[in-house]
C-alpha cells in the first residue's frame, strides 16, 4: 500500500524523503523538521517570495472558520465524486494543489477511505499557516501524516507550481478556487491521471459582490483543456447558502480575495445590507492526462 513517502520528494534535488526521528531527510542529506502540529515546510529553501505566496494567518482563520459552518460541504461533495469517480481502478493516491486549511482535502480523502478502503494523500500549500491547520484537521480526522511507519494524509508547505512530488507518483490531482499548475500536473499524474478543477462559476457570491463593487462582472472562464489533457463535461453546482449572522459574513470578506481587498465603506455597506442568502455558484471539470 502507498504511503505519503511515495509521494513526497525534496524541493531540492527531487529525491526521495525518509522519516528519521522527528524529520525527513533524502539521500543526499538534504533534512526538513516535522513541525509539532505534523506538516513539513518543503518549501524551496532561500527564496526570498516564499513568504508572499501563501495566504496570512488571519485569512486562513476566517476560512477554517467559515467552512465549519458546512455551508460549502456541497462543494467539497463535487470534488469528492469526481474524484471517486477518476480514481476507479487507480490507486488511490491524489494531492490537493493549493489545499488551504485542508478542510475540503480531508473531506475528499474521508470519501476516498469510506469507499475505497484506502487512501494516500497530500496537501500542498504555499501558506505554511494552511500547512499547519491541515495537518491538525488530518489529526483530528484520524489520519496519520508522516510517521516512521508511514502515513495516509500528510500536509505540506510547498508550490505547486513546482510541487515537492515525485514524478508520476500521483493517480488524481485536485485544484480548487486555486490557480492551476497544469504542467506541474502533467508530471504529477501518471498517464492516464486526473485533474480535478473547481473553480467559481459567474454568479458565485453575486449578492456579496454587488452589495461590495458598484459593477459587477459575470464571467465564464474557458473549459478547452490545455496541452497534455482531455477533457470532459462541465458539472455545475449552485444554490443558496445562509449566513446565518454577521461573523458568518465577516468570514466570508475575510477569506475572499475580492472581500479583503474591498474598501471599509464597501464592506460597511455589506453588513448593513443584512445580506440573507448567498448563490455559491462552482464549476467542475475532470481532466485526464493524455
Ligand atoms: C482561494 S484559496 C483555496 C483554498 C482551498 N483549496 C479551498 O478551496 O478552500 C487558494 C490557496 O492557494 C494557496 N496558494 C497560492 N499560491 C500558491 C502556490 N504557488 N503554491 C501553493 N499554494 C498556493 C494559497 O495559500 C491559498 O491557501
């Protein structure tokens, strides 16, 4: 059976990462601390924008806590039956690319264990603040991260656009409300490895976005699937969510990017406006590795 050491590789030279007490180390020496929460920072050392890619603490905060309402389960549950649905047959190895705070990674890798029996994943995220957050919603969920004996779903700082994976290792990638690294997919997946994209359809948070912006622009983003893929049928999925009460909303401005860069005026008026419901809007497409 798979373990996350066959998926993981050193930022460094790509080589294979081994437990050795309370780090991984390659071959060549190269060495990364697991943290006390359980996730390794495989970012590459000495880069000086390392800092600035990932999301701040505040903003993985507000959407750790926005997501425990359950008001995007629905959303993960798209992700969750493509991703069954692409790993029929495979094994069941994925890595979510720009996981956040591993709310929706661990929700996949839960369906992936409930129906397979198995599951080896990794989440990859250039925030270390998300890193740490996912790997103790990895603990909480009863998944083992990186153990000497091991490991089903381990949580690591890293960019995808240059992920810490071995080349081929991965059945099913995910990327969802993130940019998409499609050739760092393409080496990624073996032959015949899916992409699972979710990404936000045009009406996504319209009732926030009109209370917020004085125009606002409805667009359809392009499904042609880029060099290397095949693609398949969009899946959509829209509906009301309710937010409840004002910590709920002011969640949901502090993890959105359109949110936290609105002015205070903007978001003053939000509140005021008692927004209601919301339209979560999403998009779905399955790609596979031609
Ligand atoms: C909008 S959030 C989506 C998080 C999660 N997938 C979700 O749907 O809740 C995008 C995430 O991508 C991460 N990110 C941005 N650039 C990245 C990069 N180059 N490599 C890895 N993660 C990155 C951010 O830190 C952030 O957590």
């Amino acid at each position: 059976m798979s373990t996350v050491y066959d998926v993981i590789a050193c930022p460094v030279c790509s080589g294979r990462l081994f437990p050795r007490g309370k780090s991984l180390v390659c071959d060549a020496g190269h060495t990364y601390d697991i943290s006390s929460s359980g996730y390794v920072n495989l970012l590459p050392p000495g880069r000086k924008n390392n800092a600035v890619t990932g999301d701040r603490r505040d903003l993985v905060r507000a959407r750790s806590r926005f997501l425990e309402t359950g008001l995007y389960d629905a959303v993960s549950d798209v992700a969750s039956g493509l991703v069954l649905h692409a790993l029929n047959g495979k094994r069941p190895v994925f890595a979510d690319f720009g996981c956040g705070e591993g709310y929706h990674t661990c929700r996949i890798a839960s369906a992936v264990r409930d129906k397979l029996g198995a599951v080896t994943g990794v989440g990859i995220d250039a925030s270390k603040y998300a890193a740490e957050a996912g790997a103790r919603r990895a603990a909480k969920n009863s998944f083992s991260s990186f153990s000497e004996s091991g490991g089903d779903l381990g949580f690591v700082a890293g960019n995808f656009f240059d992920p810490p994976v071995r080349d081929g290792s991965l059945s099913c990638v995910v990327s969802m409300f993130a940019p998409v690294a499609y050739d760092a997919c393409l080496r990624a997946l073996g032959k015949g490895g899916a992409l699972v994209v979710l990404f936000p359809g045009p009406d996504h948070l319209i009732e926030l976005r009109e209370a917020l912006y004085p125009e606002v622009k409805r667009s359809e983003r392009s499904l042609d699937p880029p060099k290397g893929f095949r693609g398949s049928e969009k899946t959509e999925k829209k509906y009301k969510a309710p937010l409840e009460d004002e910590e709920v909303l002011g969640d949901l401005l502090g993890m959105t990017p359109f949110g936290c860069r609105a002015p205070e005026s903007a978001k003053e008026r939000a509140f005021d406006s008692g927004l209601g419901d919301v339209t979560v809007d999403v998009s779905a497409v399955l790609l596979i590795r031609e």
